[in-house]
C-alpha cells in the first residue's frame, strides 16, 4: 500500500471502483505519549469486505475511533469517497454514510429495542425512514418480539444485532464494526459475519470488520490488514493472509 | 377530618413548587451527573424578570412568561458558556462553579433591584382553604411533568436527549448533536426552575428568598433518587405533605425537620431513592 495508488491516480479512465470509498493516508493517533497508530494507510473498495487483525492494543480500536473522529488524529487523512473527514465531528461524519458500531455495541440499555433502532435513522429526515425501520426488523427476528423492552433485557448476541441494526437505520454506505464477535457463542458469530455478506451483496454495503478471531473474519472478508503496535504489519487478500503460515504464527495467534 | 383534608391540599400545593424544583434538579444531573447549585440563582433572575415586567406593564401573565423565557435563556447561556468549557477540565470544578455562580447571582441581583422585600402578587387570589392560587400551582406542575413525559417519551427530541444522557458516546454515533441535547436540557430545567420560583416566591420576594425552597428541593430529588424525574415529583409532594402535616398535627417549629426525617427515613430503606434502578446503571 502506497500514496500512489490512493485518490489522484483515479482520473484517468479507471473504473469507477478502482477509487476506494474510503481511504486512510497515513494516519497517527496518541494518548498522550503514547503513540496507538503511527503512519496507518488502507484502501477499502466500494461494496468490499475488510477485515483488519492484530492483537490486544494493536490500536484496532483506535483506527476505528479515529475514522470517525472520537479520537483526533495527530496526523493524516481519512478520506470517504474522496471528501476528507479527517476533522469532521462525530455526528456529521455519521451523516455522510460511515457508521460505526463500537466495541461492546454501545446499545443504550435504558432505551427499548424500538428507540434505540428509531435514535439510529433520526437524522435521516427523508420519508423512507419507516421502510428502514422495517427492513431491519426483518433482518433480525429475535428482535421483533423484544421491540418494547429495554435493551438491557437482550442477550449479548441480541445486543450485538441491536447495535447493527441501529447503525443500519442510518442507511450506510460503509459500516465499521469493533469486535462485533466478542463473546458470542461461535454459531452466533458466524450468523453475524453471514449477515454482513448478505448486506454487502443485498444492499451493496461495504464493510470494515475489526476482529481478534482472525480466522473467522479472514474466511468472511476479502481482503485483510494486520496491525502491529499501531502499524500495518501485514495486508492482502484474506485467503492470502490465512495461507500465510508467517504471518498467522507472528501476529494472528494460530 | 376536614381539618386533614385542608392540610392535604396546602401540602400538596406547596410540595409542586419543591416537585418543580426537584425536577430541574434531577434534568440536569441526569444528563451531565451535576447538582446544578445555581438552580435557585436562575429562578431568582427569572423571577426578578417577571416582577420588572408586571411592574411595567401591568400584567402578571406578561411577567410569568417573561419568567419562563428568562429561564430557559439563561439556563441554556450558563450551560454553554460556563458550565461546559469547565466541565471539561473536572466534574467537580463544574459543580463548584455552580455554588459560585449562585453567591454572584444573588448578590447582582441585590445590587440591581436591592436587598430589600418586594412585594409580589400570586398567579390567583390565595384566599381561602384550598385557594386558587394552590390549586394553579399544583396543575401548573402536573401539565408540566406531563409535557416533559410526553418530550422525553414520545419525540424525537426527546429521544435525542436521553441518548444524549445515558450514552453520549452512542448517541454521538447516531447523529446527535450532544452539546446541542445538553444546552436544551439546561434551558428546560431552567424554565421548570422559574415555574418553580413563580410558584414559591410570593407574596414577598428578596434575593435570598428561595433559598429554604432550594433546600427542600434538593431534598425532594434526593428523595426520589437524583435521576429520576417521577421520583422527584412524588418526593416533592411528599416533602410538602410531610411538612403540612406536621406543622398542623405537631406545630410549625418541627416542619423543617420534618424535611430531614423524611430523608433519613426514605434513604435507609431504599438507598438510591423511591424510584431508582439501580441495576440499570452499573452497565
Ligand atoms: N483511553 C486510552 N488512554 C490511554 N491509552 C490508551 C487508551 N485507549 C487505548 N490506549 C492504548 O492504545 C493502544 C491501542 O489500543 P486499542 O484499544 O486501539 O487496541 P485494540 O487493538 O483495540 O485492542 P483490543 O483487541 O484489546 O481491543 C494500546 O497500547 C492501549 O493501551
Ligand atoms: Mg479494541
């Protein structure tokens, strides 16, 4: 992954999916002195599955946290379909097309099933909202019964639906996902990661999928990036990666 | 018997200014974790307004609206301009700057209108055993506790705000302005404080004058749990019964105590108040 082959080199006569919908250039994020991203780059294609790897503190969180400004970058640009977000607030970034669905979910579980799914499409003020509402009900039929009962009552696989249906109610063109396989039993992990494929080839949503359980996510996604202390250790299509003997003993844990 | 009834009514009525004041209370320390000291401070100026307004224009309803408005505007301006940019360096700092925001509050307002008693008209005529002016209080309260339920519960707004309260960082992620929720929040708990200080406040005001109204308040919230609004009405109901009754059965000497008892008592059986969830929060 270099400079070269991000936006700029899009204009002469390549498709257009060879402009990635979003970009990370070079990207560095601290707490204080500690340095958590240092010079991250990808390239995500549109409707594309993503999976990036790494192991606890490799700044997987962080990178995520950045894109869509709950962290401030020290440096660098993240670009979502060649507009440069890099500075936006969190709440405007969500509202050009980059959903998030943080680690642990970030359901509200003071809030029913129904108002946390509704918070999720309230900025969108078009007339379709009602259809959204509906169309993710019916992704997630465990929900449907639950619709008047706090969050606090779901399980957390329930939970982990709520908070991508939430995050789907705002229309996407790109979801970012923290872990959304973090103690989950493994049929229900797979259901999920299933899920994001279907969306993908349904709706045509491209995906970044954040993961410790990296051959999980490698056999969903496409493509793959490993963070190491908060640099790309590795990167290339997700086969690739999970054939990689090396790379799989160094960094992915088996 | 009558007489119990008559006690009742005059504890109910002088509860819903504590349940009003409660509640502002208990907006703002739901949505920032904050005991907003400057509460009485905000209903004084607001209260204040509406006394220059009658005065110039002959008209309560004039005064009472421009009460509201001034607290709504001030609440939001103290929110955004002074509570914020400390809140973020402490919690605590923020808190204190309430308590001083009260002292200065209090003291500009003698230095502009004078530390002296003014006289100051109820909305209706407060004669009688259960007079107008008691029963405007109590309604003024219920309508209002139930257009903040309908806000909270039923609009989207609302929505906005308890997100913007329980989970900011999801809410964030929702699209939600949250700055924007909590200057709202502020305003509106103001406005509920000056309804408060329309209510308590006459027949005389000076700029100390609610300040034995703060306390009960404060009491009223605690009572009912910090965060939770039905348990700030009812504990500020209870306060004025409570009070009522035993200024009329015992004698008025024991009636602030009575505040205290209730306190204790209410505090020992359920630790986080009448209402509270407390399981609902650890998450
Ligand atoms: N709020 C914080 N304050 C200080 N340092 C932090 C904070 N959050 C993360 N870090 C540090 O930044 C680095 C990256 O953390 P991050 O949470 O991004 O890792 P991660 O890859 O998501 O890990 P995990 O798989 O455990 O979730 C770690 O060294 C961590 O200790
Ligand atoms: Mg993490």
């Amino acid at each position: 992954m270099n400079a070269q082959t991000l936006p700029g080199a899009a204009g002469n006569g390549a498709s257009p999916d060879a402009e990635p919908i979003l970009a990370v250039e070079n990207l560095s994020a601290s707490y204080g002195a500690v340095r958590a991203l240092d010079n991250v780059s990808l390239a995500v294609p549109a409707q594309g599955l993503c999976a990036v790897l790494g192991a606890n503190g490799a700044g997987k969180t962080t990178l995520l946290r950045t894109l869509t400004g709950l962290h401030r970058a020290s440096s660098g640009r993240v670009l979502l379909e060649g507009e440069d977000i890099t500075r936006l607030p969190t709440e405007k970034v969500i509202t050009r097309g980059l959903a998030h669905v943080p680690e642990g979910g970030g359901v509200i579980v003071e809030l029913t099933v129904e108002e946390n799914l509704r918070l999720g499409g309230l900025w969108r003020s078009d007339r379709r909202s009602s259809t959204t509402f509906d169309e993710v009900m019916d992704l997630f039929p465990p929900l449907v019964e639950r619709r008047t009962k706090t969050a606090s009552t779901l399980s957390g696989g329930e939970r982990q639906m709520l908070a991508i249906g939430r995050a789907l109610m705002g229309r996407p063109r790109v979801l970012l996902l923290d872990e959304p396989s973090l103690g989950l039993a493994p049929l229900v992990t797979k259901q999920i990661f299933t899920l994001l494929r279907d969306l993908r080839d349904r709706i045509g949503l491209t995906v970044v999928l954040v993961e410790q359980n990296a051959a999980g996510a490698l056999s969903v996604t496409e493509h793959g990036y490993v963070l190491n202390q908060g640099s790309v250790a590795a990167e290339g299509p997700s086969d690739g990666l999970l054939a990689d003997d090396r790379t799989r003993h160094a960094y992915l844990g088996f | 018997m009558n007489y119990f009834i008559t006690l009742t009514l005059n504890g109910l009525a002088s509860g819903a200014a504590y349940a009003a004041l409660a509640l502002s209370l208990v907006i703002i320390y739901q949505a920032t974790r904050l005991v907003n000291f400057a509460q009485p401070a905000l209903a004084l100026l607001s209260v204040y307004t509406a006394y220059t307004v009658t005065q110039l224009t002959g008209s309560y309803w004039l005064g009472f609206a421009a009460a509201l408005t001034t607290g709504l505007l001030v609440g939001a301006f103290v929110e955004r301009v002074i509570v914020r940019p400390i809140a973020r360096t402490s919690q605590l700092n923020a808190i204190i700057v309430t308590l001083g925001l009260l002292l200065v509050v209090q003291g500009a307002v003698g230095m502009i209108w004078g530390n002296e008693q003014h006289g100051f008209r109820y909305a209706f005529s407060y004669v009688g055993r259960f007079s107008p002016a008691d029963v405007f209080s109590l309604v003024a309260v219920g309508v209002v506790a139930l257009l903040l339920f309908g806000l909270y519960r039923f609009t989207p707004l609302g929505l906005r705000m308890r997100a913007a309260a329980f989970h900011p960082e999801a809410a964030r992620l929702s699209g939600v302005k949250v700055g924007l929720m909590l200057t709202a929040g502020w305003g509106i708990a103001s406005l509920i404080g000056a309804l408060a200080g329309m209510l308590a406040g006459p027949p005389f005001i000076s700029p100390n004058v609610f300040d034995v109204v703060f306390v009960f308040g404060i009491t009223a919230a605690v009572v009912g749990g910090l965060d939770n609004p039905f348990g700030a009405v009812i504990g500020g109901l209870l306060i004025g019964l409570g009070m009522s009754y035993v200024s009329g059965f015992v004698g008025p000497e024991l009636a602030t105590l009575t505040a205290l008892a209730i306190v204790v008592i209410v505090l020992s059986v359920r630790p986080d108040g009448i209402l509270s969830r407390p399981t609902a929060r650890k998450v």
